[in-house]
C-alpha cells in the first residue's frame, strides 16, 4: 500500500513541477508578444516532453547526481516511508506555489523535504553543510550573478543593434497587420475603406526591429532565434528534471525505466498544459516588460548561465536565473517590478522551510503508522 502512495505522490510531484516549470522556457515568447499564449504552451509542452524522453538514455548518470544525495544516509533514503514523505512534500509545497503564481524550484522543494523527513529520521545527521551548497549558495549567487550578466548582456546587444542600423520603432495596429506608426495613416488610407481609431493598453503596443543584419531582415531573425532558445531551455530543463524525479520511483519497482520516464513526461506535459497559466503570468507579465530582442537575451542569459554553472559544478536553479535575467534587462529599460521580485523572493525563502515541516509530519504519520 506504501508502494502505491509512493507511486501516487511521484505523480503528483512530477504534475506539480510540469505545472510550475514548464511554461518558464517560453515565458519571454507571451511577455513579448513573440507568440501567443496557447501557441506558447504548445510549444514548451512539445520541447519539455520531448527532453524527458530523451533523459532515458542519461537517466541512471542523472539519478546519481541527484541533488538530495548526501543530505541524509543512504540507508535512509531507501526506506519506503522516508521517500513518500518526500515527495508528497515536496509536490504539495510546488502545488501551493502554482496555485498562488510563484515560480520556484523543484529541486528546492525536494531538499526541503529530505531536510524534514531527515531531522525526524536521523536527527543531527543531517548535512548541513550539504544543506548550505544546495540551497543558500543557490539562492543567492545564481539571482545576482542573472540579474548582473541579464543587464550587461541587454546594455552591450543594443549598443551593437544600433551600431550596426538598426532601429525600434513603434507600431500601430492597422486592420489585422502591425505596421511602423510613421507609416500608419498612409497604409490606412490605402487599404481601408473606412478608418477606425481606438485606443489599447501598453501590453497591446509592440515595438518591432526595422533593418537587417548579416543580409537577413532583422525581425524575422531574432524571432526565429528567440524561438528556437525558448525550445531549447524547455528541452533541457525536461532532460534535467525527468531522471531527478524517476530517481524516487526506483522503490517501487512496478514499470521497467523506460515505461517510468514515459509515465512521468506524460505527467509533466499534463501538469503544464491544464495549470500553468498563473506561473505563466507571473513569469510573462508581471517581472518585466520585454520585447522581441529582450526576451532572446533573457534566454540566453539564462542558458549560457545555466551551462557554465553545470559545467564548474555550481548548483544554480534555473528558475532563479531565469528570473533574475528577466528582472535585469527590466532594470535597465525601466519596467522592474521590483515589488513582484520581492514577493517572488520570499516565496523562495519560504520553499525549504514550508518542504521541510510537511515533510517532517509526513514521515512521523506514516513511521508511527508503520510500528
């Protein structure tokens, strides 16, 4: 019967994370105006499915990197009841943070809940200093070292856009296509028989690139560019995060590895697609105003940080860099949300704590049950 809950839980962990994380890949395509919020979410789900199938063929080297290895003994770690408190923990503290619109970590959530379940298991057993490197130094040095690279990386681009030509311009919406406003009333006049005005919000204005770079029109490229840095982030963070959560169903021993991984990326794709959309807004709309070019800069940001931190061993969530990128190009073009940022921060200081009391009390219920 434990089994099964166990099995039951990974489930509700692995929705939980596609609920939260899945749409952070794309979330500068919608906060752009790049692509549309459906056709967003299609596209995360495709890329984030796709990388947790491929995770199958790095699946065991993945599992043994898992970042809560070496909070608690071994031994521990193997027990039924000690692993169920975990992820139903750590699952029910992601679900939390997505229904409130909270972007946080997963794997935060996961030490959380070994912490907790640790404390009652084993006591002062418990690395801390374990605790330290994958927690605080994350949360700390990967948001500063985004929001630093996110804002030099932004200043440094637009520098070379208008070094090499090109320029922004403002744009109106004229019958169904978008044109440069300087153009408007002529295209207007042209090609409507009748001329209506209204007014829209500033979310509605988009700002598009006129002039080309290396030959190519400058506008279709970074959207293009933008596009397939988006796939990329969803595609990696799928391959990442799918092993991390097959790791806790090796107790279970019900599906080979392969049927796993499968049942679990269905797991994800579905947890994104029906409840993703209040991470989504927060992520997209709420951080900072993007365009077309910030965006992609965001993403690259990102990656580029990401990649470097797992190639020196520094254990950065992605989440967090993600999101610091994102507040960064908002600090230098004037659209932080500073008090956005603050609550997202606090939301990250209360995801250990929160993991780590639901876990402790779900390892004593189910320990005392089990006697």
């Amino acid at each position: 019967m434990l089994l099964l809950f166990l099995f039951l839980a990974v489930l509700l962990l692995t929705y939980s994370n596609g609920a939260n994380d899945n749409f952070k890949g794309v979330a500068t395509l919608w906060g752009s105006g790049t692509l549309a919020y459906r056709p967003a979410l299609i596209l995360a789900t495709i890329a984030t499915f796709a990388g947790s199938v491929c995770s199958y063929f790095f699946a065991e080297e993945l599992i043994k990197n898992f970042s809560g290895k070496g909070l608690v003994p071994d031994d521990i770690i193997q027990s039924v009841d000690f692993t169920l408190s975990v992820a139903l923990a750590a699952g029910v503290t992601v679900l939390l943070a997505t229904r409130y619109g909270f972007p946080i970590s997963t794997t935060h959530g996961l030490v959380g809940a070994l912490v907790g379940a640790g404390l009652v298991a084993v006591g002062t057993a418990v690395n801390f200093a374990k605790l330290g490197a994958s927690f605080f130094l994350p949360l700390i040095l990967g948001p500063v070292l985004a929001v630093g690279l996110g804002s030099l990386v932004y200043v440094l681009f637009r520098q070379g856009r208008r070094a090499a030509g090109i320029t922004e311009e403002s744009c109106v919406c004229v019958g169904d296509i978008w044109v440069p406003a300087a153009a408007a009333p002529a295209v207007a006049f042209t090609a409507l028989p009748t001329l209506h005005a209204g007014t829209g919000t500033q979310a509605e204005c988009q700002n598009l690139y006129q002039g080309k770079f290396i030959g190519l029109n400058f506008q279709p490229l970074i959207n293009n560019l933008h596009y397939g840095s988006a796939a990329a982030m969803s595609f990696a963070r799928g391959l990442n995060d799918t092993p991390k959560l097959v790791g806790l169903l090796l107790l279970c021993k019900f599906f080979a590895m392969p049927v796993n991984v499968l049942i679990l990326a269905v797991a994800m794709a579905i947890g994104g697609l029906l409840n993703a959309r209040k991470v989504a807004n927060t992520m997209s709309k709420k951080i900072s105003k993007l365009n077309h070019g910030q965006g992609f800069t965001a993403n690259l940001v990102t990656s580029l940080l990401v990649i470097a931190a797992s190639k020196f061993g520094l254990p950065v969530s992605t989440t967090h860099v993600s999101v610091g990128s994102i507040y960064g190009i908002g600090l230098v073009n004037g659209t932080a949300n500073s008090r956005e940022i603050a609550k997202i921060g606090l939301s990250w200081l209360l995801t250990l704590p929160v993991a780590a009391l639901l876990s402790a009390g779900f390892y004593y219920a189910f320990h005392t049950l089990g006697r």
